[in-house]
C-alpha cells in the first residue's frame, strides 16, 4: 500500500509538472499581455498571442503593519489563455516601512498564493516600487522566493525605468523577468525616450526582453522586446485590440 501511494505521489508530481510546463510554453509564446485591474472584465476571445495579468492581491503598507486584499471583481478570460496572477505592494507615503521580516512574509505568502492557486502560466509578477531604504529588505524577499522559483515557478517584477538605466540595482539572478514600465515616467520622460531613441534599448541588459507600456500613450523605440505588457487606464474592450496592432507600430518592433 505505500509503495502504491508513493508511486501515486510521483504520478502526480509528473502530471503537475508537465501541466507547468505546458503552461511555461503558452507564456513564452504570448507576445503581449494585457494589465487588468481590480475591475469586473470580460475576455471572450483574445488576439494571437495575447494574454491577461490580472491583479490577484494587494499587499499595502503603512508604518510596521501590512494588510493583504484579494481581488474582488469578477474575471473571465478565455479558456487556454495565457493568464498570470499580479501581486502589488503599495505603500503608505505618509508612514513609511521598513520592509521587514513580518511585512516580507506577507508579501512572500501573497506570492506563494498567486503560484499556487488555479495559476495557468506558472508564473507570478511582483509589482513593488519599493523605497531607496527598502532595497535591501526587498533583495532579502526575493531570496525568500527562490524555493518558489526552484520549484518551477517563474517570477517576473516590475521596475521603475531609473532602475533599467541609471541606477541599476535589482539583482537579475533572482527574478526571471523584469519589466521596465515606460510610462507616467515624470520629468524624466523627454530624457528616458530621447536616449532609448539613440541605443533603442535599457542599459541594463536583463531590462531589454519585456517592456511595460500604456495604451493611449506614445510608446519609445525599443527593439527586440520579447514580451510586452500594456496597461489601460479603464476596461479593455475589443476595439483596443487593434490598437494594439496599428497605433504604435512605428514606435515598438
């Protein structure tokens, strides 16, 4: 009898593994995906090689306390699509963190329940903006998430395109994606684009396969970008679709 289970156990670990991988396949070979908020939205179909990042929880900060909320709008997406869980930090500019060990472990769990629950792509991103005095305590969470990744979990973040640029400091051994955001970049934006314009990419070469964009706003010359996300300050409805494909076509290749 536990021969028969522990065989059954590894039967299982091999199915599960190989739908991970299925899944892994499906995402390398989305080309864009789709920012969707805490709103209700509905995707019957998708374009070719498109898929959805939904905000799956939200991790918020103030002072030495943190508080996790779980999504609360319905999502419906297609079946087969290519689906990744977002899970977002924010931050209390009143009170700030410390980022420590208690709020790291809140962040860490929101991630592990992004992996863990109905995930389709076997990847989880991370949305931090975090501090300049939260840096190190944020390289120290995504040492916590490791087991994740050796597990077979993908973790991609986001990243301030200072941090892509002139101020490198994300260690890109531990995260298996980072995804520079080129908009609402401030009175930094005429520079960041005037320099991409000249190299048509990020200095830091682990910010150069994925691109965060915003539907709506000029997107910069960037080339071989493997895999951008595009954010929509409202719902998404079909006719952004062709957007996607005509309306920046001389600014992203």
């Amino acid at each position: 009898m536990r021969l028969r289970s522990a065989a059954l156990l590894v039967f299982v670990a091999l199915l599960a593994r190989e739908g991970m991988a299925q899944a892994q396949t499906r995402m390398q070979e989305a080309r864009t995906l789709l920012w969707v908020w805490d709103r209700p939205q509905l995707f019957s179909a998708l374009p070719e090689a498109t898929g959805v990042a939904y905000l799956h929880a939200t991790v918020r900060l103030s002072g030495t306390e943190s508080r996790t909320s779980w999504r609360q709008w319905p999502l419906r997406i297609a079946p087969g699509a290519t689906v990744v869980p977002v899970v977002h930090v924010a931050l209390d500019n009143l009170s700030p963190s410390p980022l420590d060990d208690a709020q790291q472990q809140a962040i860490a769990a929101a991630v592990e329940h992004a992996a863990k629950q109905g995930n389709r792509s076997g990847w989880v991103q991370l949305d931090f903006e975090s501090r300049r005095s939260q840096r190190d305590a944020y390289v120290t969470l995504l040492r916590r998430l490791q087991p994740l990744r050796e597990g077979g979990t993908r973790i991609s973040a986001t990243a301030l395109v200072s941090w892509c640029m002139g101020d490198p400091w994300l260690p890109a051994g531990l995260l298996d994606e980072i995804v520079p955001m080129y908009f609402r970049m401030g009175a930094e934006s005429a520079r960041i684009r005037q320099r991409l314009g000249a190299t048509g990419a990020a200095t830091v070469p682990a910010c150069r396969d994925a691109a965060g964009l915003m539907l709506g706003e000029d997107w910069p010359a960037l080339r071989d970008v493997k895999r951008r996300y595009v954010f929509h300050a409202g719902s998404w409805k079909k006719e952004d679709f062709e957007k996607l494909q005509t309306g920046n076509r001389e600014t992203y290749k």
